[in-house]
C-alpha cells in the first residue's frame, strides 16, 4: 500500500486528489495538510473534498504525518512548496511537486532540493498535454521559421499566476526546438502602437474567467495557412489522474528530479 500525504487539500486539485485517492486500490491517504491558519483545519479531509468522511483529519504540519509516509503529493503556493520540499528532503521521502508560479530564484532552490530525493515535478500532470509537448517538438522542427508562433491560455478566476506554467512550457518547448531563447523573444500580450511583429516573436496570452479548468492553445501562423494545437482540460480530474500516477512512479524511482513524461510514456523506469 502506498501512503500517501496531500498538501494544499483544501483548494481545488487538493481535494479533487483526495476522491481520486480513495478510488485506488494501492493507495492510502495517510495525511492532508493546509496552511495552518485555513478555517478547514482539524476538518475530515474526505468531508472537505465531498465523499465523507475517511478518518484523516487536516492539519497545519506536515512534519507530524511525513514519518509514516511514502510520498507527497505537493500542489499549493511557492512559498510553501520550499518549506515542504525542504522537509521532504530532510526526512527523504518521495514527492510529486505540480505547484506553478516560481520565480527563477525559487526553481532553482527547488530543483536543488528535488535533485537529493525521488521528485517527479511538471507545470501539468494531464497526459494530453504531454503528448501535445512531444509533438509541438515534432511540428516546430518540421515547420521551422517560416510560422509565426502565439500560445494562448485560459484558465478559472481563482488562478494567481499568470501566464500558467504549462503555457511557459509550452511556449519554451517551442522555442528550444528553434534555437531560440524565450527569455529574449517571448512577449506577453500586446497594447498600443507595438509596430510590426518580428518573426522570432513568440506571443504568450492568458485570459481568466469562470470556472475554465485549463486551456492551451498553440498556433502556428503563416501566409496563406495556419495550425493549432489545442488542449481542453474539462475538471482539474485529468491533473489528478496525472500526479496520482506520477507518485505511484515515483515511490520506485531513481533519486533525482524527473520530469512527468517519463512517468506517463514509463521512460528510464
């Protein structure tokens, strides 16, 4: 059985990763943490995410449940994933890492930190998506130059960073493939007389709204032609799925950070 430990439970992957656990038959939620002043805690993690309760009581410390688990599933704010990572790391457990928004400084700590235990970290845990990233590898080596390239993102009103991770990676996985540094040719959204678009140019835009789980689309733009790449997310169950099977993985894997693609098409593993 795999003892698992759920941060940031109480938001909307939190508990959509809780009903999800309680439907495996090699799984077991073992612990459910929140920040330690959130109203939810000592509440029934099962109650909170809607499937009664399961007997796991929310707390503000994830120190006091790590000792009998095997692996951490990690989707809550910047700042708190170090704390948490840090403590994962400290009593070398496993974690699946899918929080987004860091900062250079924070990626850099994280990935330093995820390098000396088994972590699996990805900006999304959906398997679409990571077919779509193989294959914009495969049409942007095919297409090349001669397209213009815009990624445009939607996601629910409650989201707080933005452009989402996954148009980053996308964005980045496009421009790699070029030859070109997104740092350098990525602009985000457009306002006032912005002059003529320069051909490396690769445009990121995000919009907000509803209760929009996540969509990603990838254009490529060129005279008298144009093709899209589109991802849907319909409920935050096909993140779920994802991480679920990343920590399963990962509770075997080599230590090191590993990227979800190699959990998803079963690579070095």
């Amino acid at each position: 059985m795999i003892r698992v430990v759920i941060t940031g439970v109480c938001g909307r992957m939190g508990q959509c990763i809780t009903r999800c656990i309680a439907q495996q038959a090699d799984m077991e939620l073992v612990g459910a943490i929140q920040y330690p002043l959130h109203p939810q805690i000592g509440s029934d993690a099962g109650v909170v995410a809607g499937i009664g309760a399961i007997g796991v009581a929310i707390t503000g410390k994830l120190h006091d449940v790590l000792q009998n688990a095997d692996v951490v599933i990690e989707f809550s704010k910047p700042n708190a994933t170090l704390g948490y990572l840090q403590q994962v790391v400290n009593m070398d457990k496993a974690i699946v890492i899918g929080t987004t928004g860091f900062t250079q400084d924070q990626f850099a700590t994280v990935k330093a930190l995820a390098s000396q235990i088994r972590c699996v970290m990805a900006p999304n845990m959906s398997l679409g998506v990571n077919v779509a990233i193989q294959a914009l590898e495969l049409i942007a080596k095919t297409l090349g130059d001669d397209y213009n390239i815009e990624v445009i993102e939607a996601h629910h009103n409650h989201k707080t960073d933005s452009p989402s991770g996954t148009a980053f990676r996308l964005a980045e996985t496009v421009a790699t493939t070029l030859g070109r540094d997104l740092d350098e040719v990525g602009v985000y959204s457009r306002h006032g007389i912005v002059g003529e678009r320069p051909k490396q140019q690769i445009g990121i835009h995000a919009m907000r709204g509803g209760d929009i789980a996540g969509d990603h689309t990838v254009l490529f733009a060129t005279e008298g032609e144009q093709l899209s790449v589109v991802h849907r997310a319909h409920s935050p169950e096909a993140f779920a799925k994802g991480a679920i099977r990343a920590a399963r993985w990962v509770v075997d894997a080599p230590k090191g950070l590993h990227d979800v693609s190699e959990v998803l098409f079963q690579k070095h593993h």
